[in-house]
C-alpha cells in the first residue's frame, strides 16, 4: 500500500469518529510518519508497512478519543433540505464547519445568500452570527426532537419519529451573489468542496480526505485551499493571491490568474497549465513531479521537489530570465541561455530532472 | 506489564527523548526504541495528553519542501521527569524487598528474571 491509499483508508476509518480538525492532525501525523521513514532510506510501501495494522492504528485514534469527554460519534444525516438567506451587507463572512458532506458553492439567483443544508431527525445545524455567521453540524442531544402540545390545559410530549434514512451523496449549498462577494471558510473530512461561477471576498478551505473541484471563480482577496489526501483541481481562477496544496493528492492547475501563486503536493504530482501569476509563481513537490507553463513572464518564480521531475515552459525569448536550475543526481536541461534577464527562476530537484523551455 | 503503568513510563520516556533539544514524532520512536517498544500509535495519545497537559509545545516548520511538527519539553514536563524519578526510588525500595523476599514466593519454582 502506498502513502495515498494509506491515508485515505486512514481517513476513511476515523470519518464518523471526531471533528474535523481533528482527523487533519491524525492523517498530518501519519502523513509525516511516512515521509520521515521515506528520508531514512524507505520505499513509500515499506513505510506504510512499518507502521503496522491499519485496523490497529484506527483502533488505537478511536480509543484514545473516547478517553476524551468531547468525543462524539457521528452518523450520516438524511433526506429532506432546509434553507436560510443571508443579506450580503450585514452578513460579510460564512464559516462552514463538518465533517462528512459535500459542500457547493454556486451563483445565486438573486441578490441574497441562500444557505441549504439537510434536514433531519439525527443532525442539528447550529447556524450563528449575524456578521460571520457559523454553520455547524452537530449530533441532537438525545432523546432527540420532542413535541410538546397543550390539550385543554394538560401538557403532553411526543418523541417525533425519525424518518432519517442515510443519502450518500447529502450535501450543503451555499449560493453566493457576484455583486456583493462574502468571505467564505470551509473546514470538512471526509466530504468534498466544489464551487462553480461564484465571486467570493476570500475563500479558505481545508479538507482532510476530501477532494477539491473549483471552476470559474474569483476572489477579491485570498483564495486558499488545502485538503491532506485530496485531489485539487481548478480551472479558470482570478484572485490577487491563490494557494492551493495537497500532502498525498494531485494539484492540477489550469488557467490560473492571480498576483501570487503557490501549488503544492508532497507525493502527489502539480501541473499547472497556463498561470499568469503576475508577481510570484511558489511549486512545490516532493516525490511527485511538477509540470508549470506561463502565459506571461512571472518576475519571480520558484519551483522544488526532492526526486520528481520538473518541467518548465516559459512564455517569450530566453533573454527575458535568469534562470538558476540545479539538482545533486538528474539531468538539468535549460533550452537557451537565459542568465542576465529580469525575470528570476529558480529550479531545484534532489534527484529529479529538470527541463526548462522557452517561447511556447 | 500493566497497561497503566507501561502508559506512565512510556510517556515519562517521550519527555526524556526531548530533553537534549525538540524533536519529531518518528525520531522520538528511534532513539526510545532500544530500550522500550513503541508505535506511532501509542505514541500519538502520548503527545496528545502531554501537549494538553502542559509537559510540552508543539511547533510546525518546513523541512524538506513539507510541514513537519517539532516537540518541545516544557518546565512542567522537566518537573514530570524529575517526581517520576523521585517516586521511582520508592518502586526501587519495594523491588528490592519483594527480590529479597523471592525465595519464599517462589517456594522452590524458578524464578525468571
């Protein structure tokens, strides 16, 4: 088993056990676990392996969360949606807390923010604040829902029936208006983030297991994303500063404008196709390799990995950079002479190759 | 051994580990290793209980192109491996008596050691 399938089965096992902030660190721990005996001289494989029974190390997170009082098992919510609004000029920021659904981001119809998330007997969303307003997913405090009802004086409560059924694919949408952008943050497990033809003031996210699909956005200010074993794919971005980062998953970048750009994997691989990142342009990997071509010359760009590959191309005549490229065992190969131009590059790989092209 | 007290001497262990400077999770198993066995996941509750007690601080920086977490011992952690070693002494005093007295435990069986 490599690392990847390793923390997503990791994640997998402790997806109902805790908060998600919490299972970030356990597959963070692992995560660095693994990398640590990757440096002294280990395959991924037998990293994994030297950690033991996957089942046993579970074992081992649940109990030691259930030594603690604020543990609580989870469940999958069910069927049937609520909605809430928001006006955008009093309600400027949403922080999204959960552990398990899906969460959208899309257009919305008019000038509000509509919030719609499942409704069940089991779950209860804690929705809080007027200017930043907190969605939280909890268990109901049991017994769950009671109704209470007068009947010529006498007080009766019934236990209200739980219709709740488990829906794989239960989800939470939050509908944001391009005229009036509201900052957003997003903290979940297991469950995946996408957002499609929607302005935001800012986005944070992070995610443990959960993968990341973003396609015709834009942000006034940061637009930050990290998920631990998930896949980040995004397309067609513009905000002044985007980072976006995964320790075991893909980063695939495409059409990306923005001041600062930062795109990261650990093992996994960072493509990143056609980037205008204006003032600085951060790639980074470690076993994985990183393939970046630029519509514009970028003044300041840096890309690293330990033994993957890096592949470079570059808009313009060679005369537009300095480029300093190195790596201690693989192949450099840099197509020109590009060494007294204002446009600073630097390359560094272990034991990967490096290829830089220019004029494409 | 009983399981609370294997806890109690693994996590005095963990303190130890970082006594000469901080460290990282799989360095703290490697230089723990030759004299007690222990796993990451023993040693995660470990650091989790230690951090939220107060023995020691926990610091991400980058090493290599990755995040990697560091841990610190704190002054109260020093205090927990200073009235570990205190009350050692007296598990020694009651080790030595319950040795001296073996003989008559073992009533003419072996006595591993």
């Amino acid at each position: 088993m490599n690392k990847a399938e390793f923390l997503d089965k990791l994640c997998q096992g402790l997806r109902f056990q805790a908060d998600p902030d919490e299972i970030r660190r356990v597959v963070a721990f692992y995560d660095q676990a693994i990398d640590d005996r990757v440096e002294d001289g280990m395959t991924e494989e037998e990293a994994v392996a030297a950690l033991g029974d996957l089942d046993e190390i579970i074992r081992g997170v649940k109990d030691a969360w259930e030594q603690e009082p604020k543990s609580r098992p989870e469940e999958a919510p069910s069927g049937d949606t609520d909605r809430r609004d928001f006006d955008p000029a009093v309600s400027t920021r949403f922080e999204i807390f959960d552990t398990s659904l899906d969460i959208h981001l899309l257009p919305s119809p008019d000038g509000q923010v509509h919030l719609e998330y499942p409704a069940s007997g089991r779950w209860r969303y804690d929705i809080t604040g007027e200017s930043v307003v907190t969605i939280r997913r909890s268990r109901k405090s049991t017994p769950p829902e009671q109704f209470h009802f007068d009947i010529f004086g006498m007080k009766f409560s019934l236990s209200k029936p739980d219709f709740g059924f488990f829906t794989e694919n239960a989800s939470l949408k939050l509908l944001l208006p391009a005229a009036a952008p509201v900052a957003v943050s997003v903290n979940t497990a297991s469950g995946n983030l996408t957002a499609e033809r929607v302005r935001l003031a800012s986005l944070s996210a992070a995610l443990a297991s959960g993968d990341v699909d973003l396609r015709d956005m834009e942000a006034e200010g940061r637009l930050s994303v990290s998920s631990a074993s998930g896949d980040v794919d995004a397309a067609r971005l513009t905000a002044p500063e985007i980072a976006l980062t995964s320790a075991s998953g893909d980063v695939e970048l495409a059409d990306i404008r923005c001041g600062v750009l930062t795109a990261k994997s650990a093992s996994g691989d960072v493509d990143v196709e056609n980037a205008s990142p204006a003032n600085k342009l951060t790639a980074g990997a470690v076993s994985g390799d990183i393939r970046v071509s630029l519509a514009v010359p970028c003044p300041d760009a840096s890309l690293e990995t330990v033994s993957g590959d890096i592949d470079l191309s570059l808009p313009g005549p060679e005369s537009l950079y300095s480029v300093v490229a190195r790596s201690n065992s693989g192949d450099v190969h840099i197509g020109g002479d590009a060494l007294t131009g204002p446009h600073r590059v630097r390359i560094k790989a272990l034991s990967g190759d490096i290829d830089v092209e220019f004029g494409g | 051994m009983d399981a609370q007290l294997r806890r109690g001497i693994l996590e005095v262990c963990v303190l130890t580990a970082l006594c000469e400077g901080e460290s990282y999770g799989y360095q703290i198993i490697k230089d723990i290793s030759p004299y007690i066995a222990m796993s990451e996941s023993t040693l995660y509750p470990i650091l989790k209980r230690l951090e939220s007690s107060g023995a020691l601080t926990v610091t991400s920086r980058e090493h290599n192109g990755r995040l990697r977490k560091y841990y610190a011992i704190t002054p109260a952690g020093r205090r927990r491996i200073t009235s570990f070693l205190t009350e050692w002494e007296d598990v020694t005093r009651a080790y030595d008596y319950i040795r001296s007295a073996s003989h008559t435990v073992s009533e003419g069986g072996t006595i591993y050691e």
